[in-house]
C-alpha cells in the first residue's frame, strides 16, 4: 500500500526532520527548531563623524522585520527601528554619522530581535579632533542645489549650523544682502559630491572656505574674478 505523510507548513521555524519509514509507514523523528540568529560589528570602538555598521546573520529569511534598540550606558533608550532581513546576511550601514550635538561619548547597546531571536551588541563611543558637517545641512544643500535657496542662505546655512573649526564665515548676513551674496556655479558639483558621500565633510568645507579667502565667494563691491 502506499503511504503518504502530510507535512504540516510552519512559519517562522526551520523545520529539521528525519523520516524513517519502515515497512509500516511509521514516522520515527520530527524535530523543530527556532530560526537562529546571530549579529557582529566592525568594530568596537567610534568615534565622531564615523558611521555605526554591523551585520545581522540569520538560519531563515522569515519575512519578519528585526526590530532595533539602540541604547545608552544611562538608561536611554530610542524607537524601535525595523530592519528588513531579506537575506541570510545583512549588513546594516547607518545613514547617519556620529554627532557630538546628538550623541554623547560612553558606551552604547544594540539590541536586536528577529523571529523571536534576541541579541546585544555594544560599542564605545569615544572623543576625538573629528568633526563633521551636521546633517541638518543636507537639506539646505539640497534646496540650495534645486535652486530653492539663494547662495547666501546656503553659506548662512554654514555659517549658523557648522562647526567654526570646519569653516569660518566672515560675512555679516542681513535681509537687505542676504541674496546678493555670489557662489559661482560650478561649486554645486562639489555638492552634489558631498551628498553622495564621494566628498568628505572636510574636503567639501575647505573648498568653500578657499573661495570665502579668495574673495570668490563674495559680496558684488568684494568679488574678484573666478579661478
């Protein structure tokens, strides 16, 4: 006669069985087990302007989300954050660099949880000379580059949100010169670089503060011819 067995679909397990059927059709072993998961870091130590990556690994794509906590040493904690888990590893970049107004210096806890998986990883936040370009600039830039600001509120944009010790604006903005201010438009190449991440914080902030020196970057009574 022939027996046939039926296998029941379960979600969210990795199904492990082994049938050993005998002249009887009977089913010796069955075993289920949770999907595993496992998460490393590059590294165990930041500091700012570097951006946090770490890999999440995984027995079964589920279709669930992992769900993140990123913790302080103090107790603080922010929203959950989801991930989507769409291979057997994932790494996870984050979009965002490390920001002295943002993040303070200590220890920091990731938490992560998938298909009822847990695991925490940690890493040290930790003070240097680096500084960086605030992300609040981005979308000044952004605006800037679609023609929506001025060039004067793009260098007041510089000038109100970073950092002195990456750039030193010398100008007085006022609402009768704020539009007159010229930044040649070959500049917006350079931009567009930074947004993407091919130029850094630094190269991007030295430029403008050369043409700033040369008087390039300039009011109409300052302004000398571009080079």
């Amino acid at each position: 006669m022939d027996k046939r067995i039926s296998q029941p679909m379960i979600s969210k397990k990795i199904i492990f069985f082994v049938l050993l059927i005998g002249s009887t059709g009977s089913i010796s072993t069955i075993a289920f087990a949770e999907p595993q998961m496992y998460a490393t870091i590059e590294k165990t130590t930041y500091t700012y302007c570097e951006r946090l990556v770490y890999t999440i690994e995984v027995s079964e794509v589920t279709g669930d989300l992992a769900i993140i906590h990123i913790r302080d040493g103090a107790g603080g904690q922010s929203s959950a954050i989801p991930i989507p888990i769409e291979k057997l590893s994932n790494p996870i970049p984050s979009p965002h660099p490390f920001e002295k107004d943002i993040f303070p210096l200590g220890k920091y806890f990731i938490d992560i949880e998938y298909s009822g998986a847990t695991t925490t990883l940690e890493f040290d936040l930790i003070d240097s000379d680096n500084i960086c370009i605030s992300e609040a600039m981005q979308p000044v830039v952004i605006r800037w580059i679609n023609g929506e600001f001025t060039d004067g509120m793009l260098i007041s944009g510089f000038q109100n949100i970073v950092d002195k010790k990456l750039i030193d604006i010398p100008f007085e903005f006022n609402e009768n010169n704020i539009d007159s201010l010229y930044v040649p438009e070959w500049v917006k190449s350079i931009a567009k670089g930074w947004i993407m991440g091919i130029i850094s914080d630094q190269m991007f902030t030295k430029n403008l503060q050369y043409l700033i020196d040369e008087k390039i970057i300039s009011f109409p009574d300052e302004r000398v011819s571009e080079i």
